[in-house]
C-alpha cells in the first residue's frame, strides 16, 4: 500500500505537504488553544509536522495515519529529531474508513478529504473518533477568484470549476452540513510558493541522480511545465485553509 511513487519523488524533501507553513501551523494550534495532553488524529499526515511540532509546543498526544511509506518513515525521524516520539506514533496505513479506538480532542484531516469522498463523508468520519466537545480539522481549497473558464480550473489541476467553492461559500457549507465553524487560519500565496516551487529544485536533484529511471520522462515533463501552470492558474486562483468545526 501507497501512493503513487511521483508524489513520494516530487515531495521527498517536503515536511508539509499542503500550502501552510511552519508559522501557519504555529497560529493554527495557538487558535485552537491546546492543552497539554489533548488528543489528535490526523488522517492523511504526510510527514507529521503538524503532530510533532505540536507535541513538542502544546504538550499534545496523538496518532498520525498515511499512505505513504515514505512520509511515514520522515514522520517518525522527525519525532525523534524533535524529542516527542513517546508522545506521537504514526501508522503506514490508508487513512479511509480509520476511526480511532480512543476518543480524541481533535481530529483532522487537512489536506486529504477525498479519503472519505470530499468535506461532508470526511466531517462525518471524523466525528466518529470525537469525543463531546472536541473539533474537527479539515483543510480545503477554495477559489480566491472563481476561474473565468473551465480550461483554467483544469489549470489549477481541478477537474471542472464545480470542484471547489469561493470561500463564503465553503464556510456556508459546513453551517449546511450541522456544523459551528469556530476558527479557520487561512494559507497565503507565499504558502503556495512553498509547497509547489520546493517540488522542482527536488525534481531537478532526482533527475541529475536517477536520469535512467522508469519515471525520469515523467518527472522531466513535470519539471518542464508545472513552473509556469502554476504561476498562471493555482498561484491566481486557488486558496487553501484549514477550518475548525465542531458538530452542533
């Protein structure tokens, strides 16, 4: 079980694997007003910077779920490199269907949605590793200016300009899905610049080391394009944010 192995190439060097930063996740968790000792679940965790850097500022616990083998084993490096492997663990796992044996204070998906079929099947899932009175993560993208064609939401690597909702809207829907939104921390354009221009200097050192490789044409043409798709279109007109909800 994995992801498909361009994502483990492309974002080897990534410690988070969405447009939020360090500083991002530093507000998020501040926003939430963590206790020591508050459980979390975080359902496709890439990487694990959330947990472990939250364990290490807020004294949290928690288990991390994801599918590849290759951001869980950077997970675990980076609870031991940050001192907190005895308070979060992490599972090479699919996130789908996961609920958690022990109720939890948080639990998140943030980035993954299309675990459970989008917002409203991921909400749901969630809920059911809660207990009374804890919150809901969820990371979305929504568009900061609806694409003025259905050839440039397919730019920003939407299927059609339906895929996503303006952010009033996106707010709205979970009010529609029985759900307080109680605090949202939005990522910027500097965000996105992180998470999809660090992705080519990573494509550029794999190809200079692996130019034989089965998926060398496909990083090469990836390398070639993505710099300029993205400028274009997902820089423009995609937003992204992680948004607390709690079940009403």
């Amino acid at each position: 079980m994995d992801i498909p192995r361009i994502f483990n190439i492309t974002e080897s060097a990534h410690r988070i694997h969405n447009p939020f930063t360090p500083e991002k996740f530093a507000v998020l968790g501040a926003a939430l007003r963590l206790k020591t000792g508050t459980k979390i679940l975080d359902l496709g965790c890439g990487s694990g910077e959330m947990l472990c850097t939250w364990a290490r500022d807020y004294g949290i616990t928690g288990t991390g779920v994801d599918m590849s083998s290759v951001f869980s084993k950077q997970a675990e490096l980076r609870a031991e490199e940050l001192g907190v492997a005895g308070k979060v663990k992490f599972i090479h796992g699919d996130a789908a269907g996961y609920v958690s044996d022990e109720k939890v204070g948080v639990a998140a998906c943030v980035g993954a949605t299309w675990i459970a079929g989008g917002v409203a099947g991921t909400a749901k899932l969630l809920e059911r590793s809660l207990r009374k009175g804890g919150i809901i993560l969820i990371g979305e993208p929504y568009w900061r200016q609806i694409p003025p064609t259905e050839e440039v939401a397919k730019g920003c690597l939407a299927h059609s300009i339906s895929d996503f909702l303006i952010l009033p809207k996106l707010v709205a829907s979970f009010a529609n899905l029985g759900y307080d939104v109680v605090e949202m921390v939005l990522a910027d354009q500097d965000g996105w610049d992180r998470y999809e221009a660090a992705k080519w200097l990573t494509m550029r050192r794999w190809l200079e080391e692996n130019p034989n490789d089965e998926l060398a044409k496909d990083v090469r043409a990836q390398l070639t394009s993505e710099p300029e798709r993205y400028a274009s279109y997902t820089r423009e007109y995609l937003g992204w944010g992680v948004f607390a909800i709690m079940p009403r």
